[in-house]
C-alpha cells in the first residue's frame, strides 16, 4: 500500500496529482477475470512484490491501477485507502448485520480497517 503524486505519463491526471495505487495485476483472460473476479486470477501478480512498489522513490504502474486521492486528505491517509476497502470488503462479506456480535482476529492493518468498519456499520460489540 502506497501512496505519492503522478510525475509523468498518466493519459489523464496532470502532473503532482496526489494519488494512490489499487495493487493487484491479473491477467484479464483467464476463467476467474472473465467471470469478474480478478481478484483471483490465474496469474495474479500484486504491485510491490512482483514488480517494484512502492519502497522506491519512483514507481511506474499500469494507468488504470492509479487512484486519485480526494482533495483535502493526505498522502499517509492515502496510503491507508487500500487496506480500509479491505476491511469494507470483509465486513460485507460476512453477513454482518447491526446488531450483531462480532470477533476479529488480529489486530494489523487489516484488522483494525476491519473493526473500525464494523463499527461505523453500528456494531458495538
């Protein structure tokens, strides 16, 4: 998870654009892309362990992999937009409903976007 400004090269943000990076490379052909789930593609690639990421004072990724950040929020909370959708993403998948209980292990990035989450959709317990 990274987040900088565009120096170069984007078809359609100018340069010093604040923005962020949505990480996964799938191929776009196989089955699970086909069927809309890229997310587990055959050949699934992530920026920063199969290519270079963001611990690189320069990084050059895929255009449509680039994400503007809104105007006002800095570029640390920038970087936090892709483990937070993680935690939304986990939260809608578990049937959660207010109202519920609910546990999560680990308290890591993806642990703590997961319970703030789950209590910005009302749990309390």
């Amino acid at each position: 998870e990274f987040s900088g400004t565009i120096v170069a090269g984007h078809p359609t943000l100018a340069k010093g654009t604040p923005v962020t990076v949505y990480p996964l490379l799938s191929c776009g052909h196989c089955q699970p892309c086909r069927n809309g789930y890229a997310h587990v593609c055959d050949t699934l690639k992530l920026i920063g362990i199969d290519c270079d990421g963001g611990m690189a004072e320069y990084v050059k990724v895929p255009a449509d992999k680039v994400v503007e950040i809104p105007a006002g929020l800095s570029l640390k909370l920038g970087a936090f937009i892709e483990p937070v959708a993680v935690g939304v993403h986990a939260v809608g998948r578990s049937g959660y409903k207010p109202g519920d209980s609910a546990v999560v292990y680990g308290a890591g990035p993806i642990g703590l976007a997961t319970i703030e989450s789950l209590k910005a959709m009302g749990a309390n317990k």
